[in-house]
C-alpha cells in the first residue's frame, strides 16, 4: 500500500516539504550510525567460504553463519522490533483512510463542477450570487486535493519505508538505545502528524462531496432558466 497538518507548503525546487524534509537528517544520522555499528560478520566469513568449492560445505557453513547472527539477537532487541511494529500498525491504518477515498469520485466532482461554471460563463451569467461563489469554492477545495495527491503519497510512502527501516536496525541490532529512542519517538510524531491530516481530508472530503449534492442541482437550475431566456 502506498503517504500534516502543520506542515510547510511544498519546495517545488528541492522536492522536501513537511515530513521529508523533517527526516532528511535523521535518515543520514541513521545511515552513519549503521555503517558503524555493523557487524564485520561477512568479512570474517568470506574466506570459510573459499576453504572448499564443495557447494554443501560452502551451503552449511552459510547456514551457521546465519543461526549464529540470528541468535545473537537479544530480548531488548526483539521488544524494540515489537514497538516498532506497533507504529508500523499504525501507519498503514493511517494509509488505509487515505486511500479509502474515493478519488475517481473527485475527479469526476470536478470535472462538472469546470463545465457548469464553463457553461455559465459563456451564457454570459456575471452575477457573484452566494450560489456561485459558494460553487466556485467547491472548485477550489477539490483542487487542492487533486493537486496534493502525488505529494501525500509520497509523505505516505517516505514515513512508512522510514520506520520499516527502523525495525530492520532494531532487529540487526545496529542502534544504540540512545539513537533507538530518538528514531522511535520522531517516526511516532510523525506518524500521528500524519494521521491527523488524513483524518482531516477524510471529513473535508466527504463535507465537501455533501456540499456538492447540495449545490449542484441548483447550479443546474440556474442553467436551465438562462437558456431559456
């Protein structure tokens, strides 16, 4: 499945805003920290595997290097893959009410909402009548929304690969508790930052699909008698 409020507006030119831009930084910190912290377990092992060019003894000998790694795996380690995972929860819970939107649904909301505004356009219709002004608003929200869906996506996206990246070093045990703490408790804010923004389009979304229900037929009225003059 592909991902604030309070979140800055988006940087066309560097391609950061809100969350990627939040965790630009921390990725590169957790990089470091990994390239220090991991294990020259491959190193020592390599040459085992040129002892012999028997490809049963080179498969055995890797199977032991792997039993060996994955039981060095500590019970702190195994409770920090578990917090993980609960954040993991979710944020695919968070991607789930975006993406149960319907989005054909909008576009098509749109489309009308450009043609009857079209339409009166050209039947001259000058009036900034609450009606209209109204609509030209509906215009404008579903806009907005069609316009930021690529960039949510991505902060979608960009939050939910950063903290399965945290639970693949939690489990490695490639990070300090200190460095744990830090990655767990930004990827959590930014993981609730971004479920209230979902929330928020979730309900903006279906207000302004209600707005539409309401208003559009008597746009389509408001056409109808100005054709008939």
């Amino acid at each position: 499945m592909k991902f604030w409020s309070n979140v800055k507006q988006w940087d066309l030119n560097n391609k950061k805003r809100g969350v990627v831009a939040l965790w630009f930084n921390i990725t590169q910190r957790r990089k470091d920290a990994k390239a220090q912290r991991t294990p020259s377990l491959h190193h020592s092992t390599t040459p085992l595997l040129h002892l012999s060019n028997t490809p049963i003894l080179q498969t055995f000998l890797l199977a032991f290097v792997i039993l060996s790694f994955a039981s060095c795996q500590t019970n702190e380690d195994k409770l920090k893959v578990l917090r993980v995972e609960g954040i993991s929860y979710k944020m695919e819970e968070t991607a789930k009410v975006y993406f149960e939107i319907d989005t054909l649904k909008i576009d098509s909301l749109y489309s009308v909402i450009l043609f009857n505004l079209d339409r009166l356009g050209k039947l001259g219709y000058q009036d900034d009548h609450k009606l209209i002004m109204d609509y030209a608003t509906l215009k404008k929200g579903f806009k907005e929304f069609i316009k930021r869906r690529p960039y949510t996506i991505e902060e979608l996206e960009f939050c939910r690969n950063q903290i399965e990246d945290l639970r693949e070093d939690a489990e490695n045990g490639l990070l300090s508790d200190e460095d744990f703490e830090l990655y767990l408790k930004h990827e959590s804010n930014a993981s609730q930052s971004l479920r209230v923004q979902m929330s928020y389009y979730e309900s903006r979304i279906a207000a302004q699909v209600k707005k539409f229900e309401n208003l559009n037929p008597q746009i389509n009225s408001l056409i109808d008698s100005l054709n008939i003059k």
